[in-house]
C-alpha cells in the first residue's frame, strides 16, 4: 500500500561571482595584509597604491574591479574587505521559495 506525506524543503543558491573570478582583488588585499605602508596607501590613495602595485608586482584589475575600489571609503582593511565582499555578493545567497504539497510516495 503506497502512502501520500507531505514534503517541505527550501533550498538555496549562490548566485553571486566566484572569488575566483577576483583573483587579483585577492592578491592585492594580501599585498595590504602583509604591508602595512601598502595597506594605508590603498586606503588613502587607492589609485595610486593600484597603479605603484606591490614590490614590482602590478594588479590587472577588471574595470569594474578598479571601479569598485575607487569607490569605496574604508578606514581599515576590514572595512575595505567587508565592502568588497558585500558588493561582489560572496556572503548572500538568495532564498527560494519553500516548496509545499509536494506528494512523496512510500511503498513497502
């Protein structure tokens, strides 16, 4: 004899760009971790600390990766990492709707 239950679930995607896809964001927020001139000149005057790069090593920005800098006023790398993580969407995920009434079958 099959039995009807009810099966409720929500799920979630991540729908925002890979860190992946920011490599050089990464790599230039490492050079402020580990260099504190670099990191207060990347506060101040991140075009400059963009364009000066880090001991020889230039960041290839995307347009929209440069843009985003250049917009953010941060008074310390966590506040700067925050908003680039907020604006890149790497911690929200959207929430699909819950699923109800669904039949599930169980047979023996």
């Amino acid at each position: 004899m099959l039995a009807m239950n009810e099966l409720q679930f929500s799920t979630s995607l991540m729908v925002s760009s890979s860190i992946q896809d920011h490599l050089e964001i990464s790599r230039l927020v490492a050079a402020a971790v580990v260099n504190p001139t670099f990191c207060n000149q990347l506060l101040v005057d991140p075009n400059q600390a963009i364009e000066d790069g880090y001991y020889g090593e230039t960041f290839s920005l995307t347009d929209t990766e440069r843009y985003l800098l250049l917009s953010i006023h941060a008074d310390s790398l966590a506040e700067l990492t925050e908003q680039i993580t907020q604006a890149f969407g790497w911690n929200q995920q959207v929430q699909l709707p819950s699923i109800t009434q669904a039949p599930v079958f169980i047979g023996t």
